[in-house]
C-alpha cells in the first residue's frame, strides 16, 4: 500500500522557518522523482519545488528560489522541505508528489499558516 504522510506543517510568524518531511512507503522510493505542491484557498494547486530520484538535481518556482531548500535522504525513503524567510502568502496546504513513468502518488497534505 502506498503512502506518502507529511509532517511539520503548523503556524509560524513571517520571516521564521519550517521543515516539512514527507515519509514514503509502498513503494521503490528511489526511483521516483519527488515533489512539494502547495495550494492556497481559492487558487490551484501549484510545484513548490522537484528534487530528481538520486537527488543530484532540483527545481523551484521562480517565488521559492533562495528561501525554499528539497532535499531527499533515500536511505530513510523521506523527502524534506526545508522553509525559510516564509511571508504570509507562502500560507497554503503543502503536498508531497512521487512520479514515476505513469505513476503519480499523493500525500494528504499538511497546513502551513504564515501569520503574526
């Protein structure tokens, strides 16, 4: 059975950090590129960020660049989302995305308020 729980989410004040973790099971996590969506109430659901299966590359939205770190440890088959510098309007659900070929997995998601 495959899942993907995300962890970490909560409220933090603007400009502080969070680390999201994403714990896969189920399935070869290696071979899976590994993604963080988020989505705001009222808009789509949107890439936060990609990390390749060997983690050798990565990418962000253009707004995460130089704020938002994905990082992957194979070993413990979990995927992070380190946070920082975070404004009010990073303020979203985060999901956590395993693709491969034609298989996509999603996890539930996990609240992150930015707000004082």
């Amino acid at each position: 059975q495959v899942q993907l729980v995300e962890s970490g989410g909560g409220l933090v004040q603007p400009g502080g950090s969070l680390r999201l973790s994403c714990a896969a099971s189920g399935f070869t996590f290696s071979r899976y590129v590994m993604s963080w969506y988020r989505q705001a109430p009222g808009k789509e659901r949107e890439l936060v960020a990609a990390i390749t299966n060997t983690g050798g590359s990565t990418n962000y939205a253009d707004s995460m660049k130089g704020r938002f770190t994905i990082s992957r440890n194979n070993a413990k088959n979990t995927v992070y989302l380190q946070m920082n510098s975070l404004k009010p309007e990073d303020t979203a659900v985060y999901y956590c995305n395993a693709g491969h070929d034609t298989r996509d997995y999603w996890g539930q998601g996990t609240q992150v308020t930015v707000s004082s």
